[in-house]
C-alpha cells in the first residue's frame, strides 16, 4: 500500500451528536463530507423517546444534507424507566431505527429522563431481546460513591456482566469505551458485544486535559484515563477485532458552555474525525486496518451492507479552523487551530 495516499470504502459513524435546529447546519454537512451512515444519539432536549419523535427528526437531520451529499442517519430511541413495549414493537419496523440508548439518569449531558435503575427496563430489554433490536450502553454508573475515573469499570462489574448473563441473546454495543478493562471485556465476551472508539480517547489520556492548565474543549465524558488506557484502546482498535468498531462521539456545544466555571462535557471532533483515526492508525503501524475498523465491523454488526463507495486520503497537511459557526453561536473543533496531518481528497465521495 502506498502510504501518502489511502483509500478506503467509504467509512460510518457508529456513535454521534448531530443537535437540533440550526446546528444541523453545521453538523451535518461536517459528518457528511465523509461518513456514509451515522448512528444519531437521542438526547435531544426533550429527548428523543418514541418512534415519531426519531422520524421528525431525521427528517430535520435529511433537510441539512448538503445537495448531493449521501448520508443516512440512522436513529435511536432513548430509553427511560416508562418506554413503552409497543414503542420497541414500531421501533424494528423502520429500517432507519437502529437501536435503542441507554443513559444512567444524569450521567451525561442530557441524561436526566435516563433510566434510574436498570431493573426497571427488564421487560422492555426482553422485547429488545424477541425482536433483536440493538442495545446500545453508555456504560457509566453515576454513583456519586464511585470516583469519576472508575464508573466504566465499575458498570462493567454491576450493570454489564449481570445484564450478558439475564440476557444472553440481546445485543449491545458498549458505547465509546475509554479503559483497559472496557477493551478487554468486549474482546472476551461473545460475538453480540461490540465496543465503539473515538477518535479522542485514541489521542488523549488524562494528563492532556489537566497537565499545565485545565483544557475545557477535552472535556468529555466518559472522562479521559491513564494512557494505560489510550494505550488499551489503540491495541483494540487496531487489533482487527470485528468487536471493536468507528463511533466518534463527536458531540459539539457552543464555546461559551464548554469555557465555563462548570464546563460542558463534549469534544467537537466530527470535521476531522476520519483524518485523525488515520493519524491513530498511522502511528500503530495499521493503515492498513483502518477500512475495517471505519467501514466493515460496524456494518456487519448492525447487519447492513458495507458501502460499496470510497474514500480517498492523502497525507497532506492542514490546519483545523479555530471555530466554526454553529447555530447562530460558535464551536472549537478538536485540534483547533493546529495542523493534522491527513486530508480527504477533493471533497469526499
Ligand atoms: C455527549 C453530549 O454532549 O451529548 N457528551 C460527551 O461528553 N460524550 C453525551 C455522551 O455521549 O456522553
Ligand atoms: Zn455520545
């Protein structure tokens, strides 16, 4: 393979924050330019809790396409302690309906109609299971007992082993994973676990966010780790495990909510996303797994067909723009303002 240039099957974004309203403006044109699907988080405000809701608002999501543009969002429903059974039953007649999303009430932003505890979603978990809709786990507690760097472990233990063995045919996916034993349980686990990956929590551990001063813009959750982790997380991601697979996360607030006394979690990542996973990639010695990784593992765990089109990379340096406008307010971009080392050639697919 000829490493100043890549190409790829054109790659998709397993786990993303697209917003609402004028925002789409920005962020979809931005995920667009190269992902060919997207999975869309539901926690909008109201969040995203039935089968109408999710189809209004990919229509919003469709109408921000730029013309000629390819992208299909595929969305999720987000769970709460009262979902509805026959909201499941709609959920797996639309083709466009890839899953449904579980947050720890108030674990994340937008997270306070999540579920309060998991015994309360059994049966609905049980008609996901008959009817083989995806689960799809941030895998957090929020147990204010439980330090902030051990929730995913600790979910691990208390929420996710339990809920593999009562629900040994249901599918998950441990979203945007950031710890040694994250990446470690999905590897040993069976076929229906998957992991997502960010591209942040391959760049960045802990000391990034904090060392000489406190960067907001790599504030996210869950939060940065150890590089023990990152160093963990870039094994699996490189590994060709078809467990593991692309989800950025990217998940985009105006500057002002994230240069706060109480600083929003998110990093915008979605206009360079891909460009990085190369960088990642690159530095593994594993250009040659990214297509898996971005465009094949994802795909099949969701049962769709992999994209026949491609992409193409070039190793040619650019530097991030230090803002973009994002709903009549303004957003830092991951690596704002630096250089990255990998462009997409011409303007994508
Ligand atoms: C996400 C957001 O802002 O919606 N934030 C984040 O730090 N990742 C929510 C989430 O995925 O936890
Ligand atoms: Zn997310």
């Amino acid at each position: 393979m000829n490493h100043d240039k890549i190409s790829i099957a054109c790659p998709d974004d397993w786990h993303l924050h697209l917003r609402d309203g004028a925002a789409l403006a920005t962020t979809v044109p931005h995920s667009a330019r190269c992902f060919r699907r997207a999975i869309v988080m539901p926690n909008l405000k109201p969040p995203v809790t039935s089968v109408a809701a999710a189809g209004e608002y990919r229509q919003r999501i469709v109408r921000a396409i730029p013309p000629g543009g390819s992208f299909e969002p595929l969305m999720t429903l987000y769970l709460t302690d009262s979902l509805p059974i026959a909201e499941i039953e709609r959920a797996v007649r639309e083709p466009w309906l890839a899953g449904v999303k579980y947050y720890p009430a108030g674990a994340t932003t937008n997270s306070e109609s999540g579920v309060t505890a998991i015994e309360k979603v059994f049966p609905v978990l049980e008609r996901m299971q008959e009817l083989d809709l995806p689960l799809l786990l941030h895998g957090e507690v929020n147990d204010a007992e439980v330090d902030i760097f051990d929730r995913e472990a600790v979910f691990i233990d208390r929420i996710l082993q339990p809920l593999c063995e009562r629900f040994p045919r249901l599918r998950m996916v441990l979203e945007h994973i950031t710890t040694r034993q994250a990446a470690q349980f999905v590897s040993e686990a069976d076929a229906r676990i998957a992991a997502t990956i960010t591209v942040h929590h391959l760049l960045f551990h802990r000391g990034d966010m904090l060392a000489g001063g406190i960067r907001p813009h790599l504030y996210c959750l869950p939060i940065l780790k150890r590089d023990v982790h990152r160093e963990a997380l870039r094994t699996a991601a490189t590994s060709g495990n078809p467990r593991f697979f692309l989800g950025t996360d990217s998940a985009p607030h105006p500057v002002n909510e994230k240069e706060s006394a109480c600083g929003c979690a998110g990093i915008y990542t979605a206009p360079a996303a891909l460009e990085l996973y190369a960088e990642v990639f690159e530095e593994e010695q594993a250009l040659d797994r990214l297509e898996a990784f971005a465009a094949f593992h994802g795909a099949d765990f969701y049962g769709r067909e992999r994209n026949g089109a491609r992409i193409e990379l070039v190793r040619e340096s650019w530097t991030a723009p230090a803002r973009y406008e994002f709903g009549g307010d303004e957003v830092i971009p991951i690596r704002a303002g630096e250089n990255i080392r990998w462009k997409l050639a011409g303007n994508g697919p």
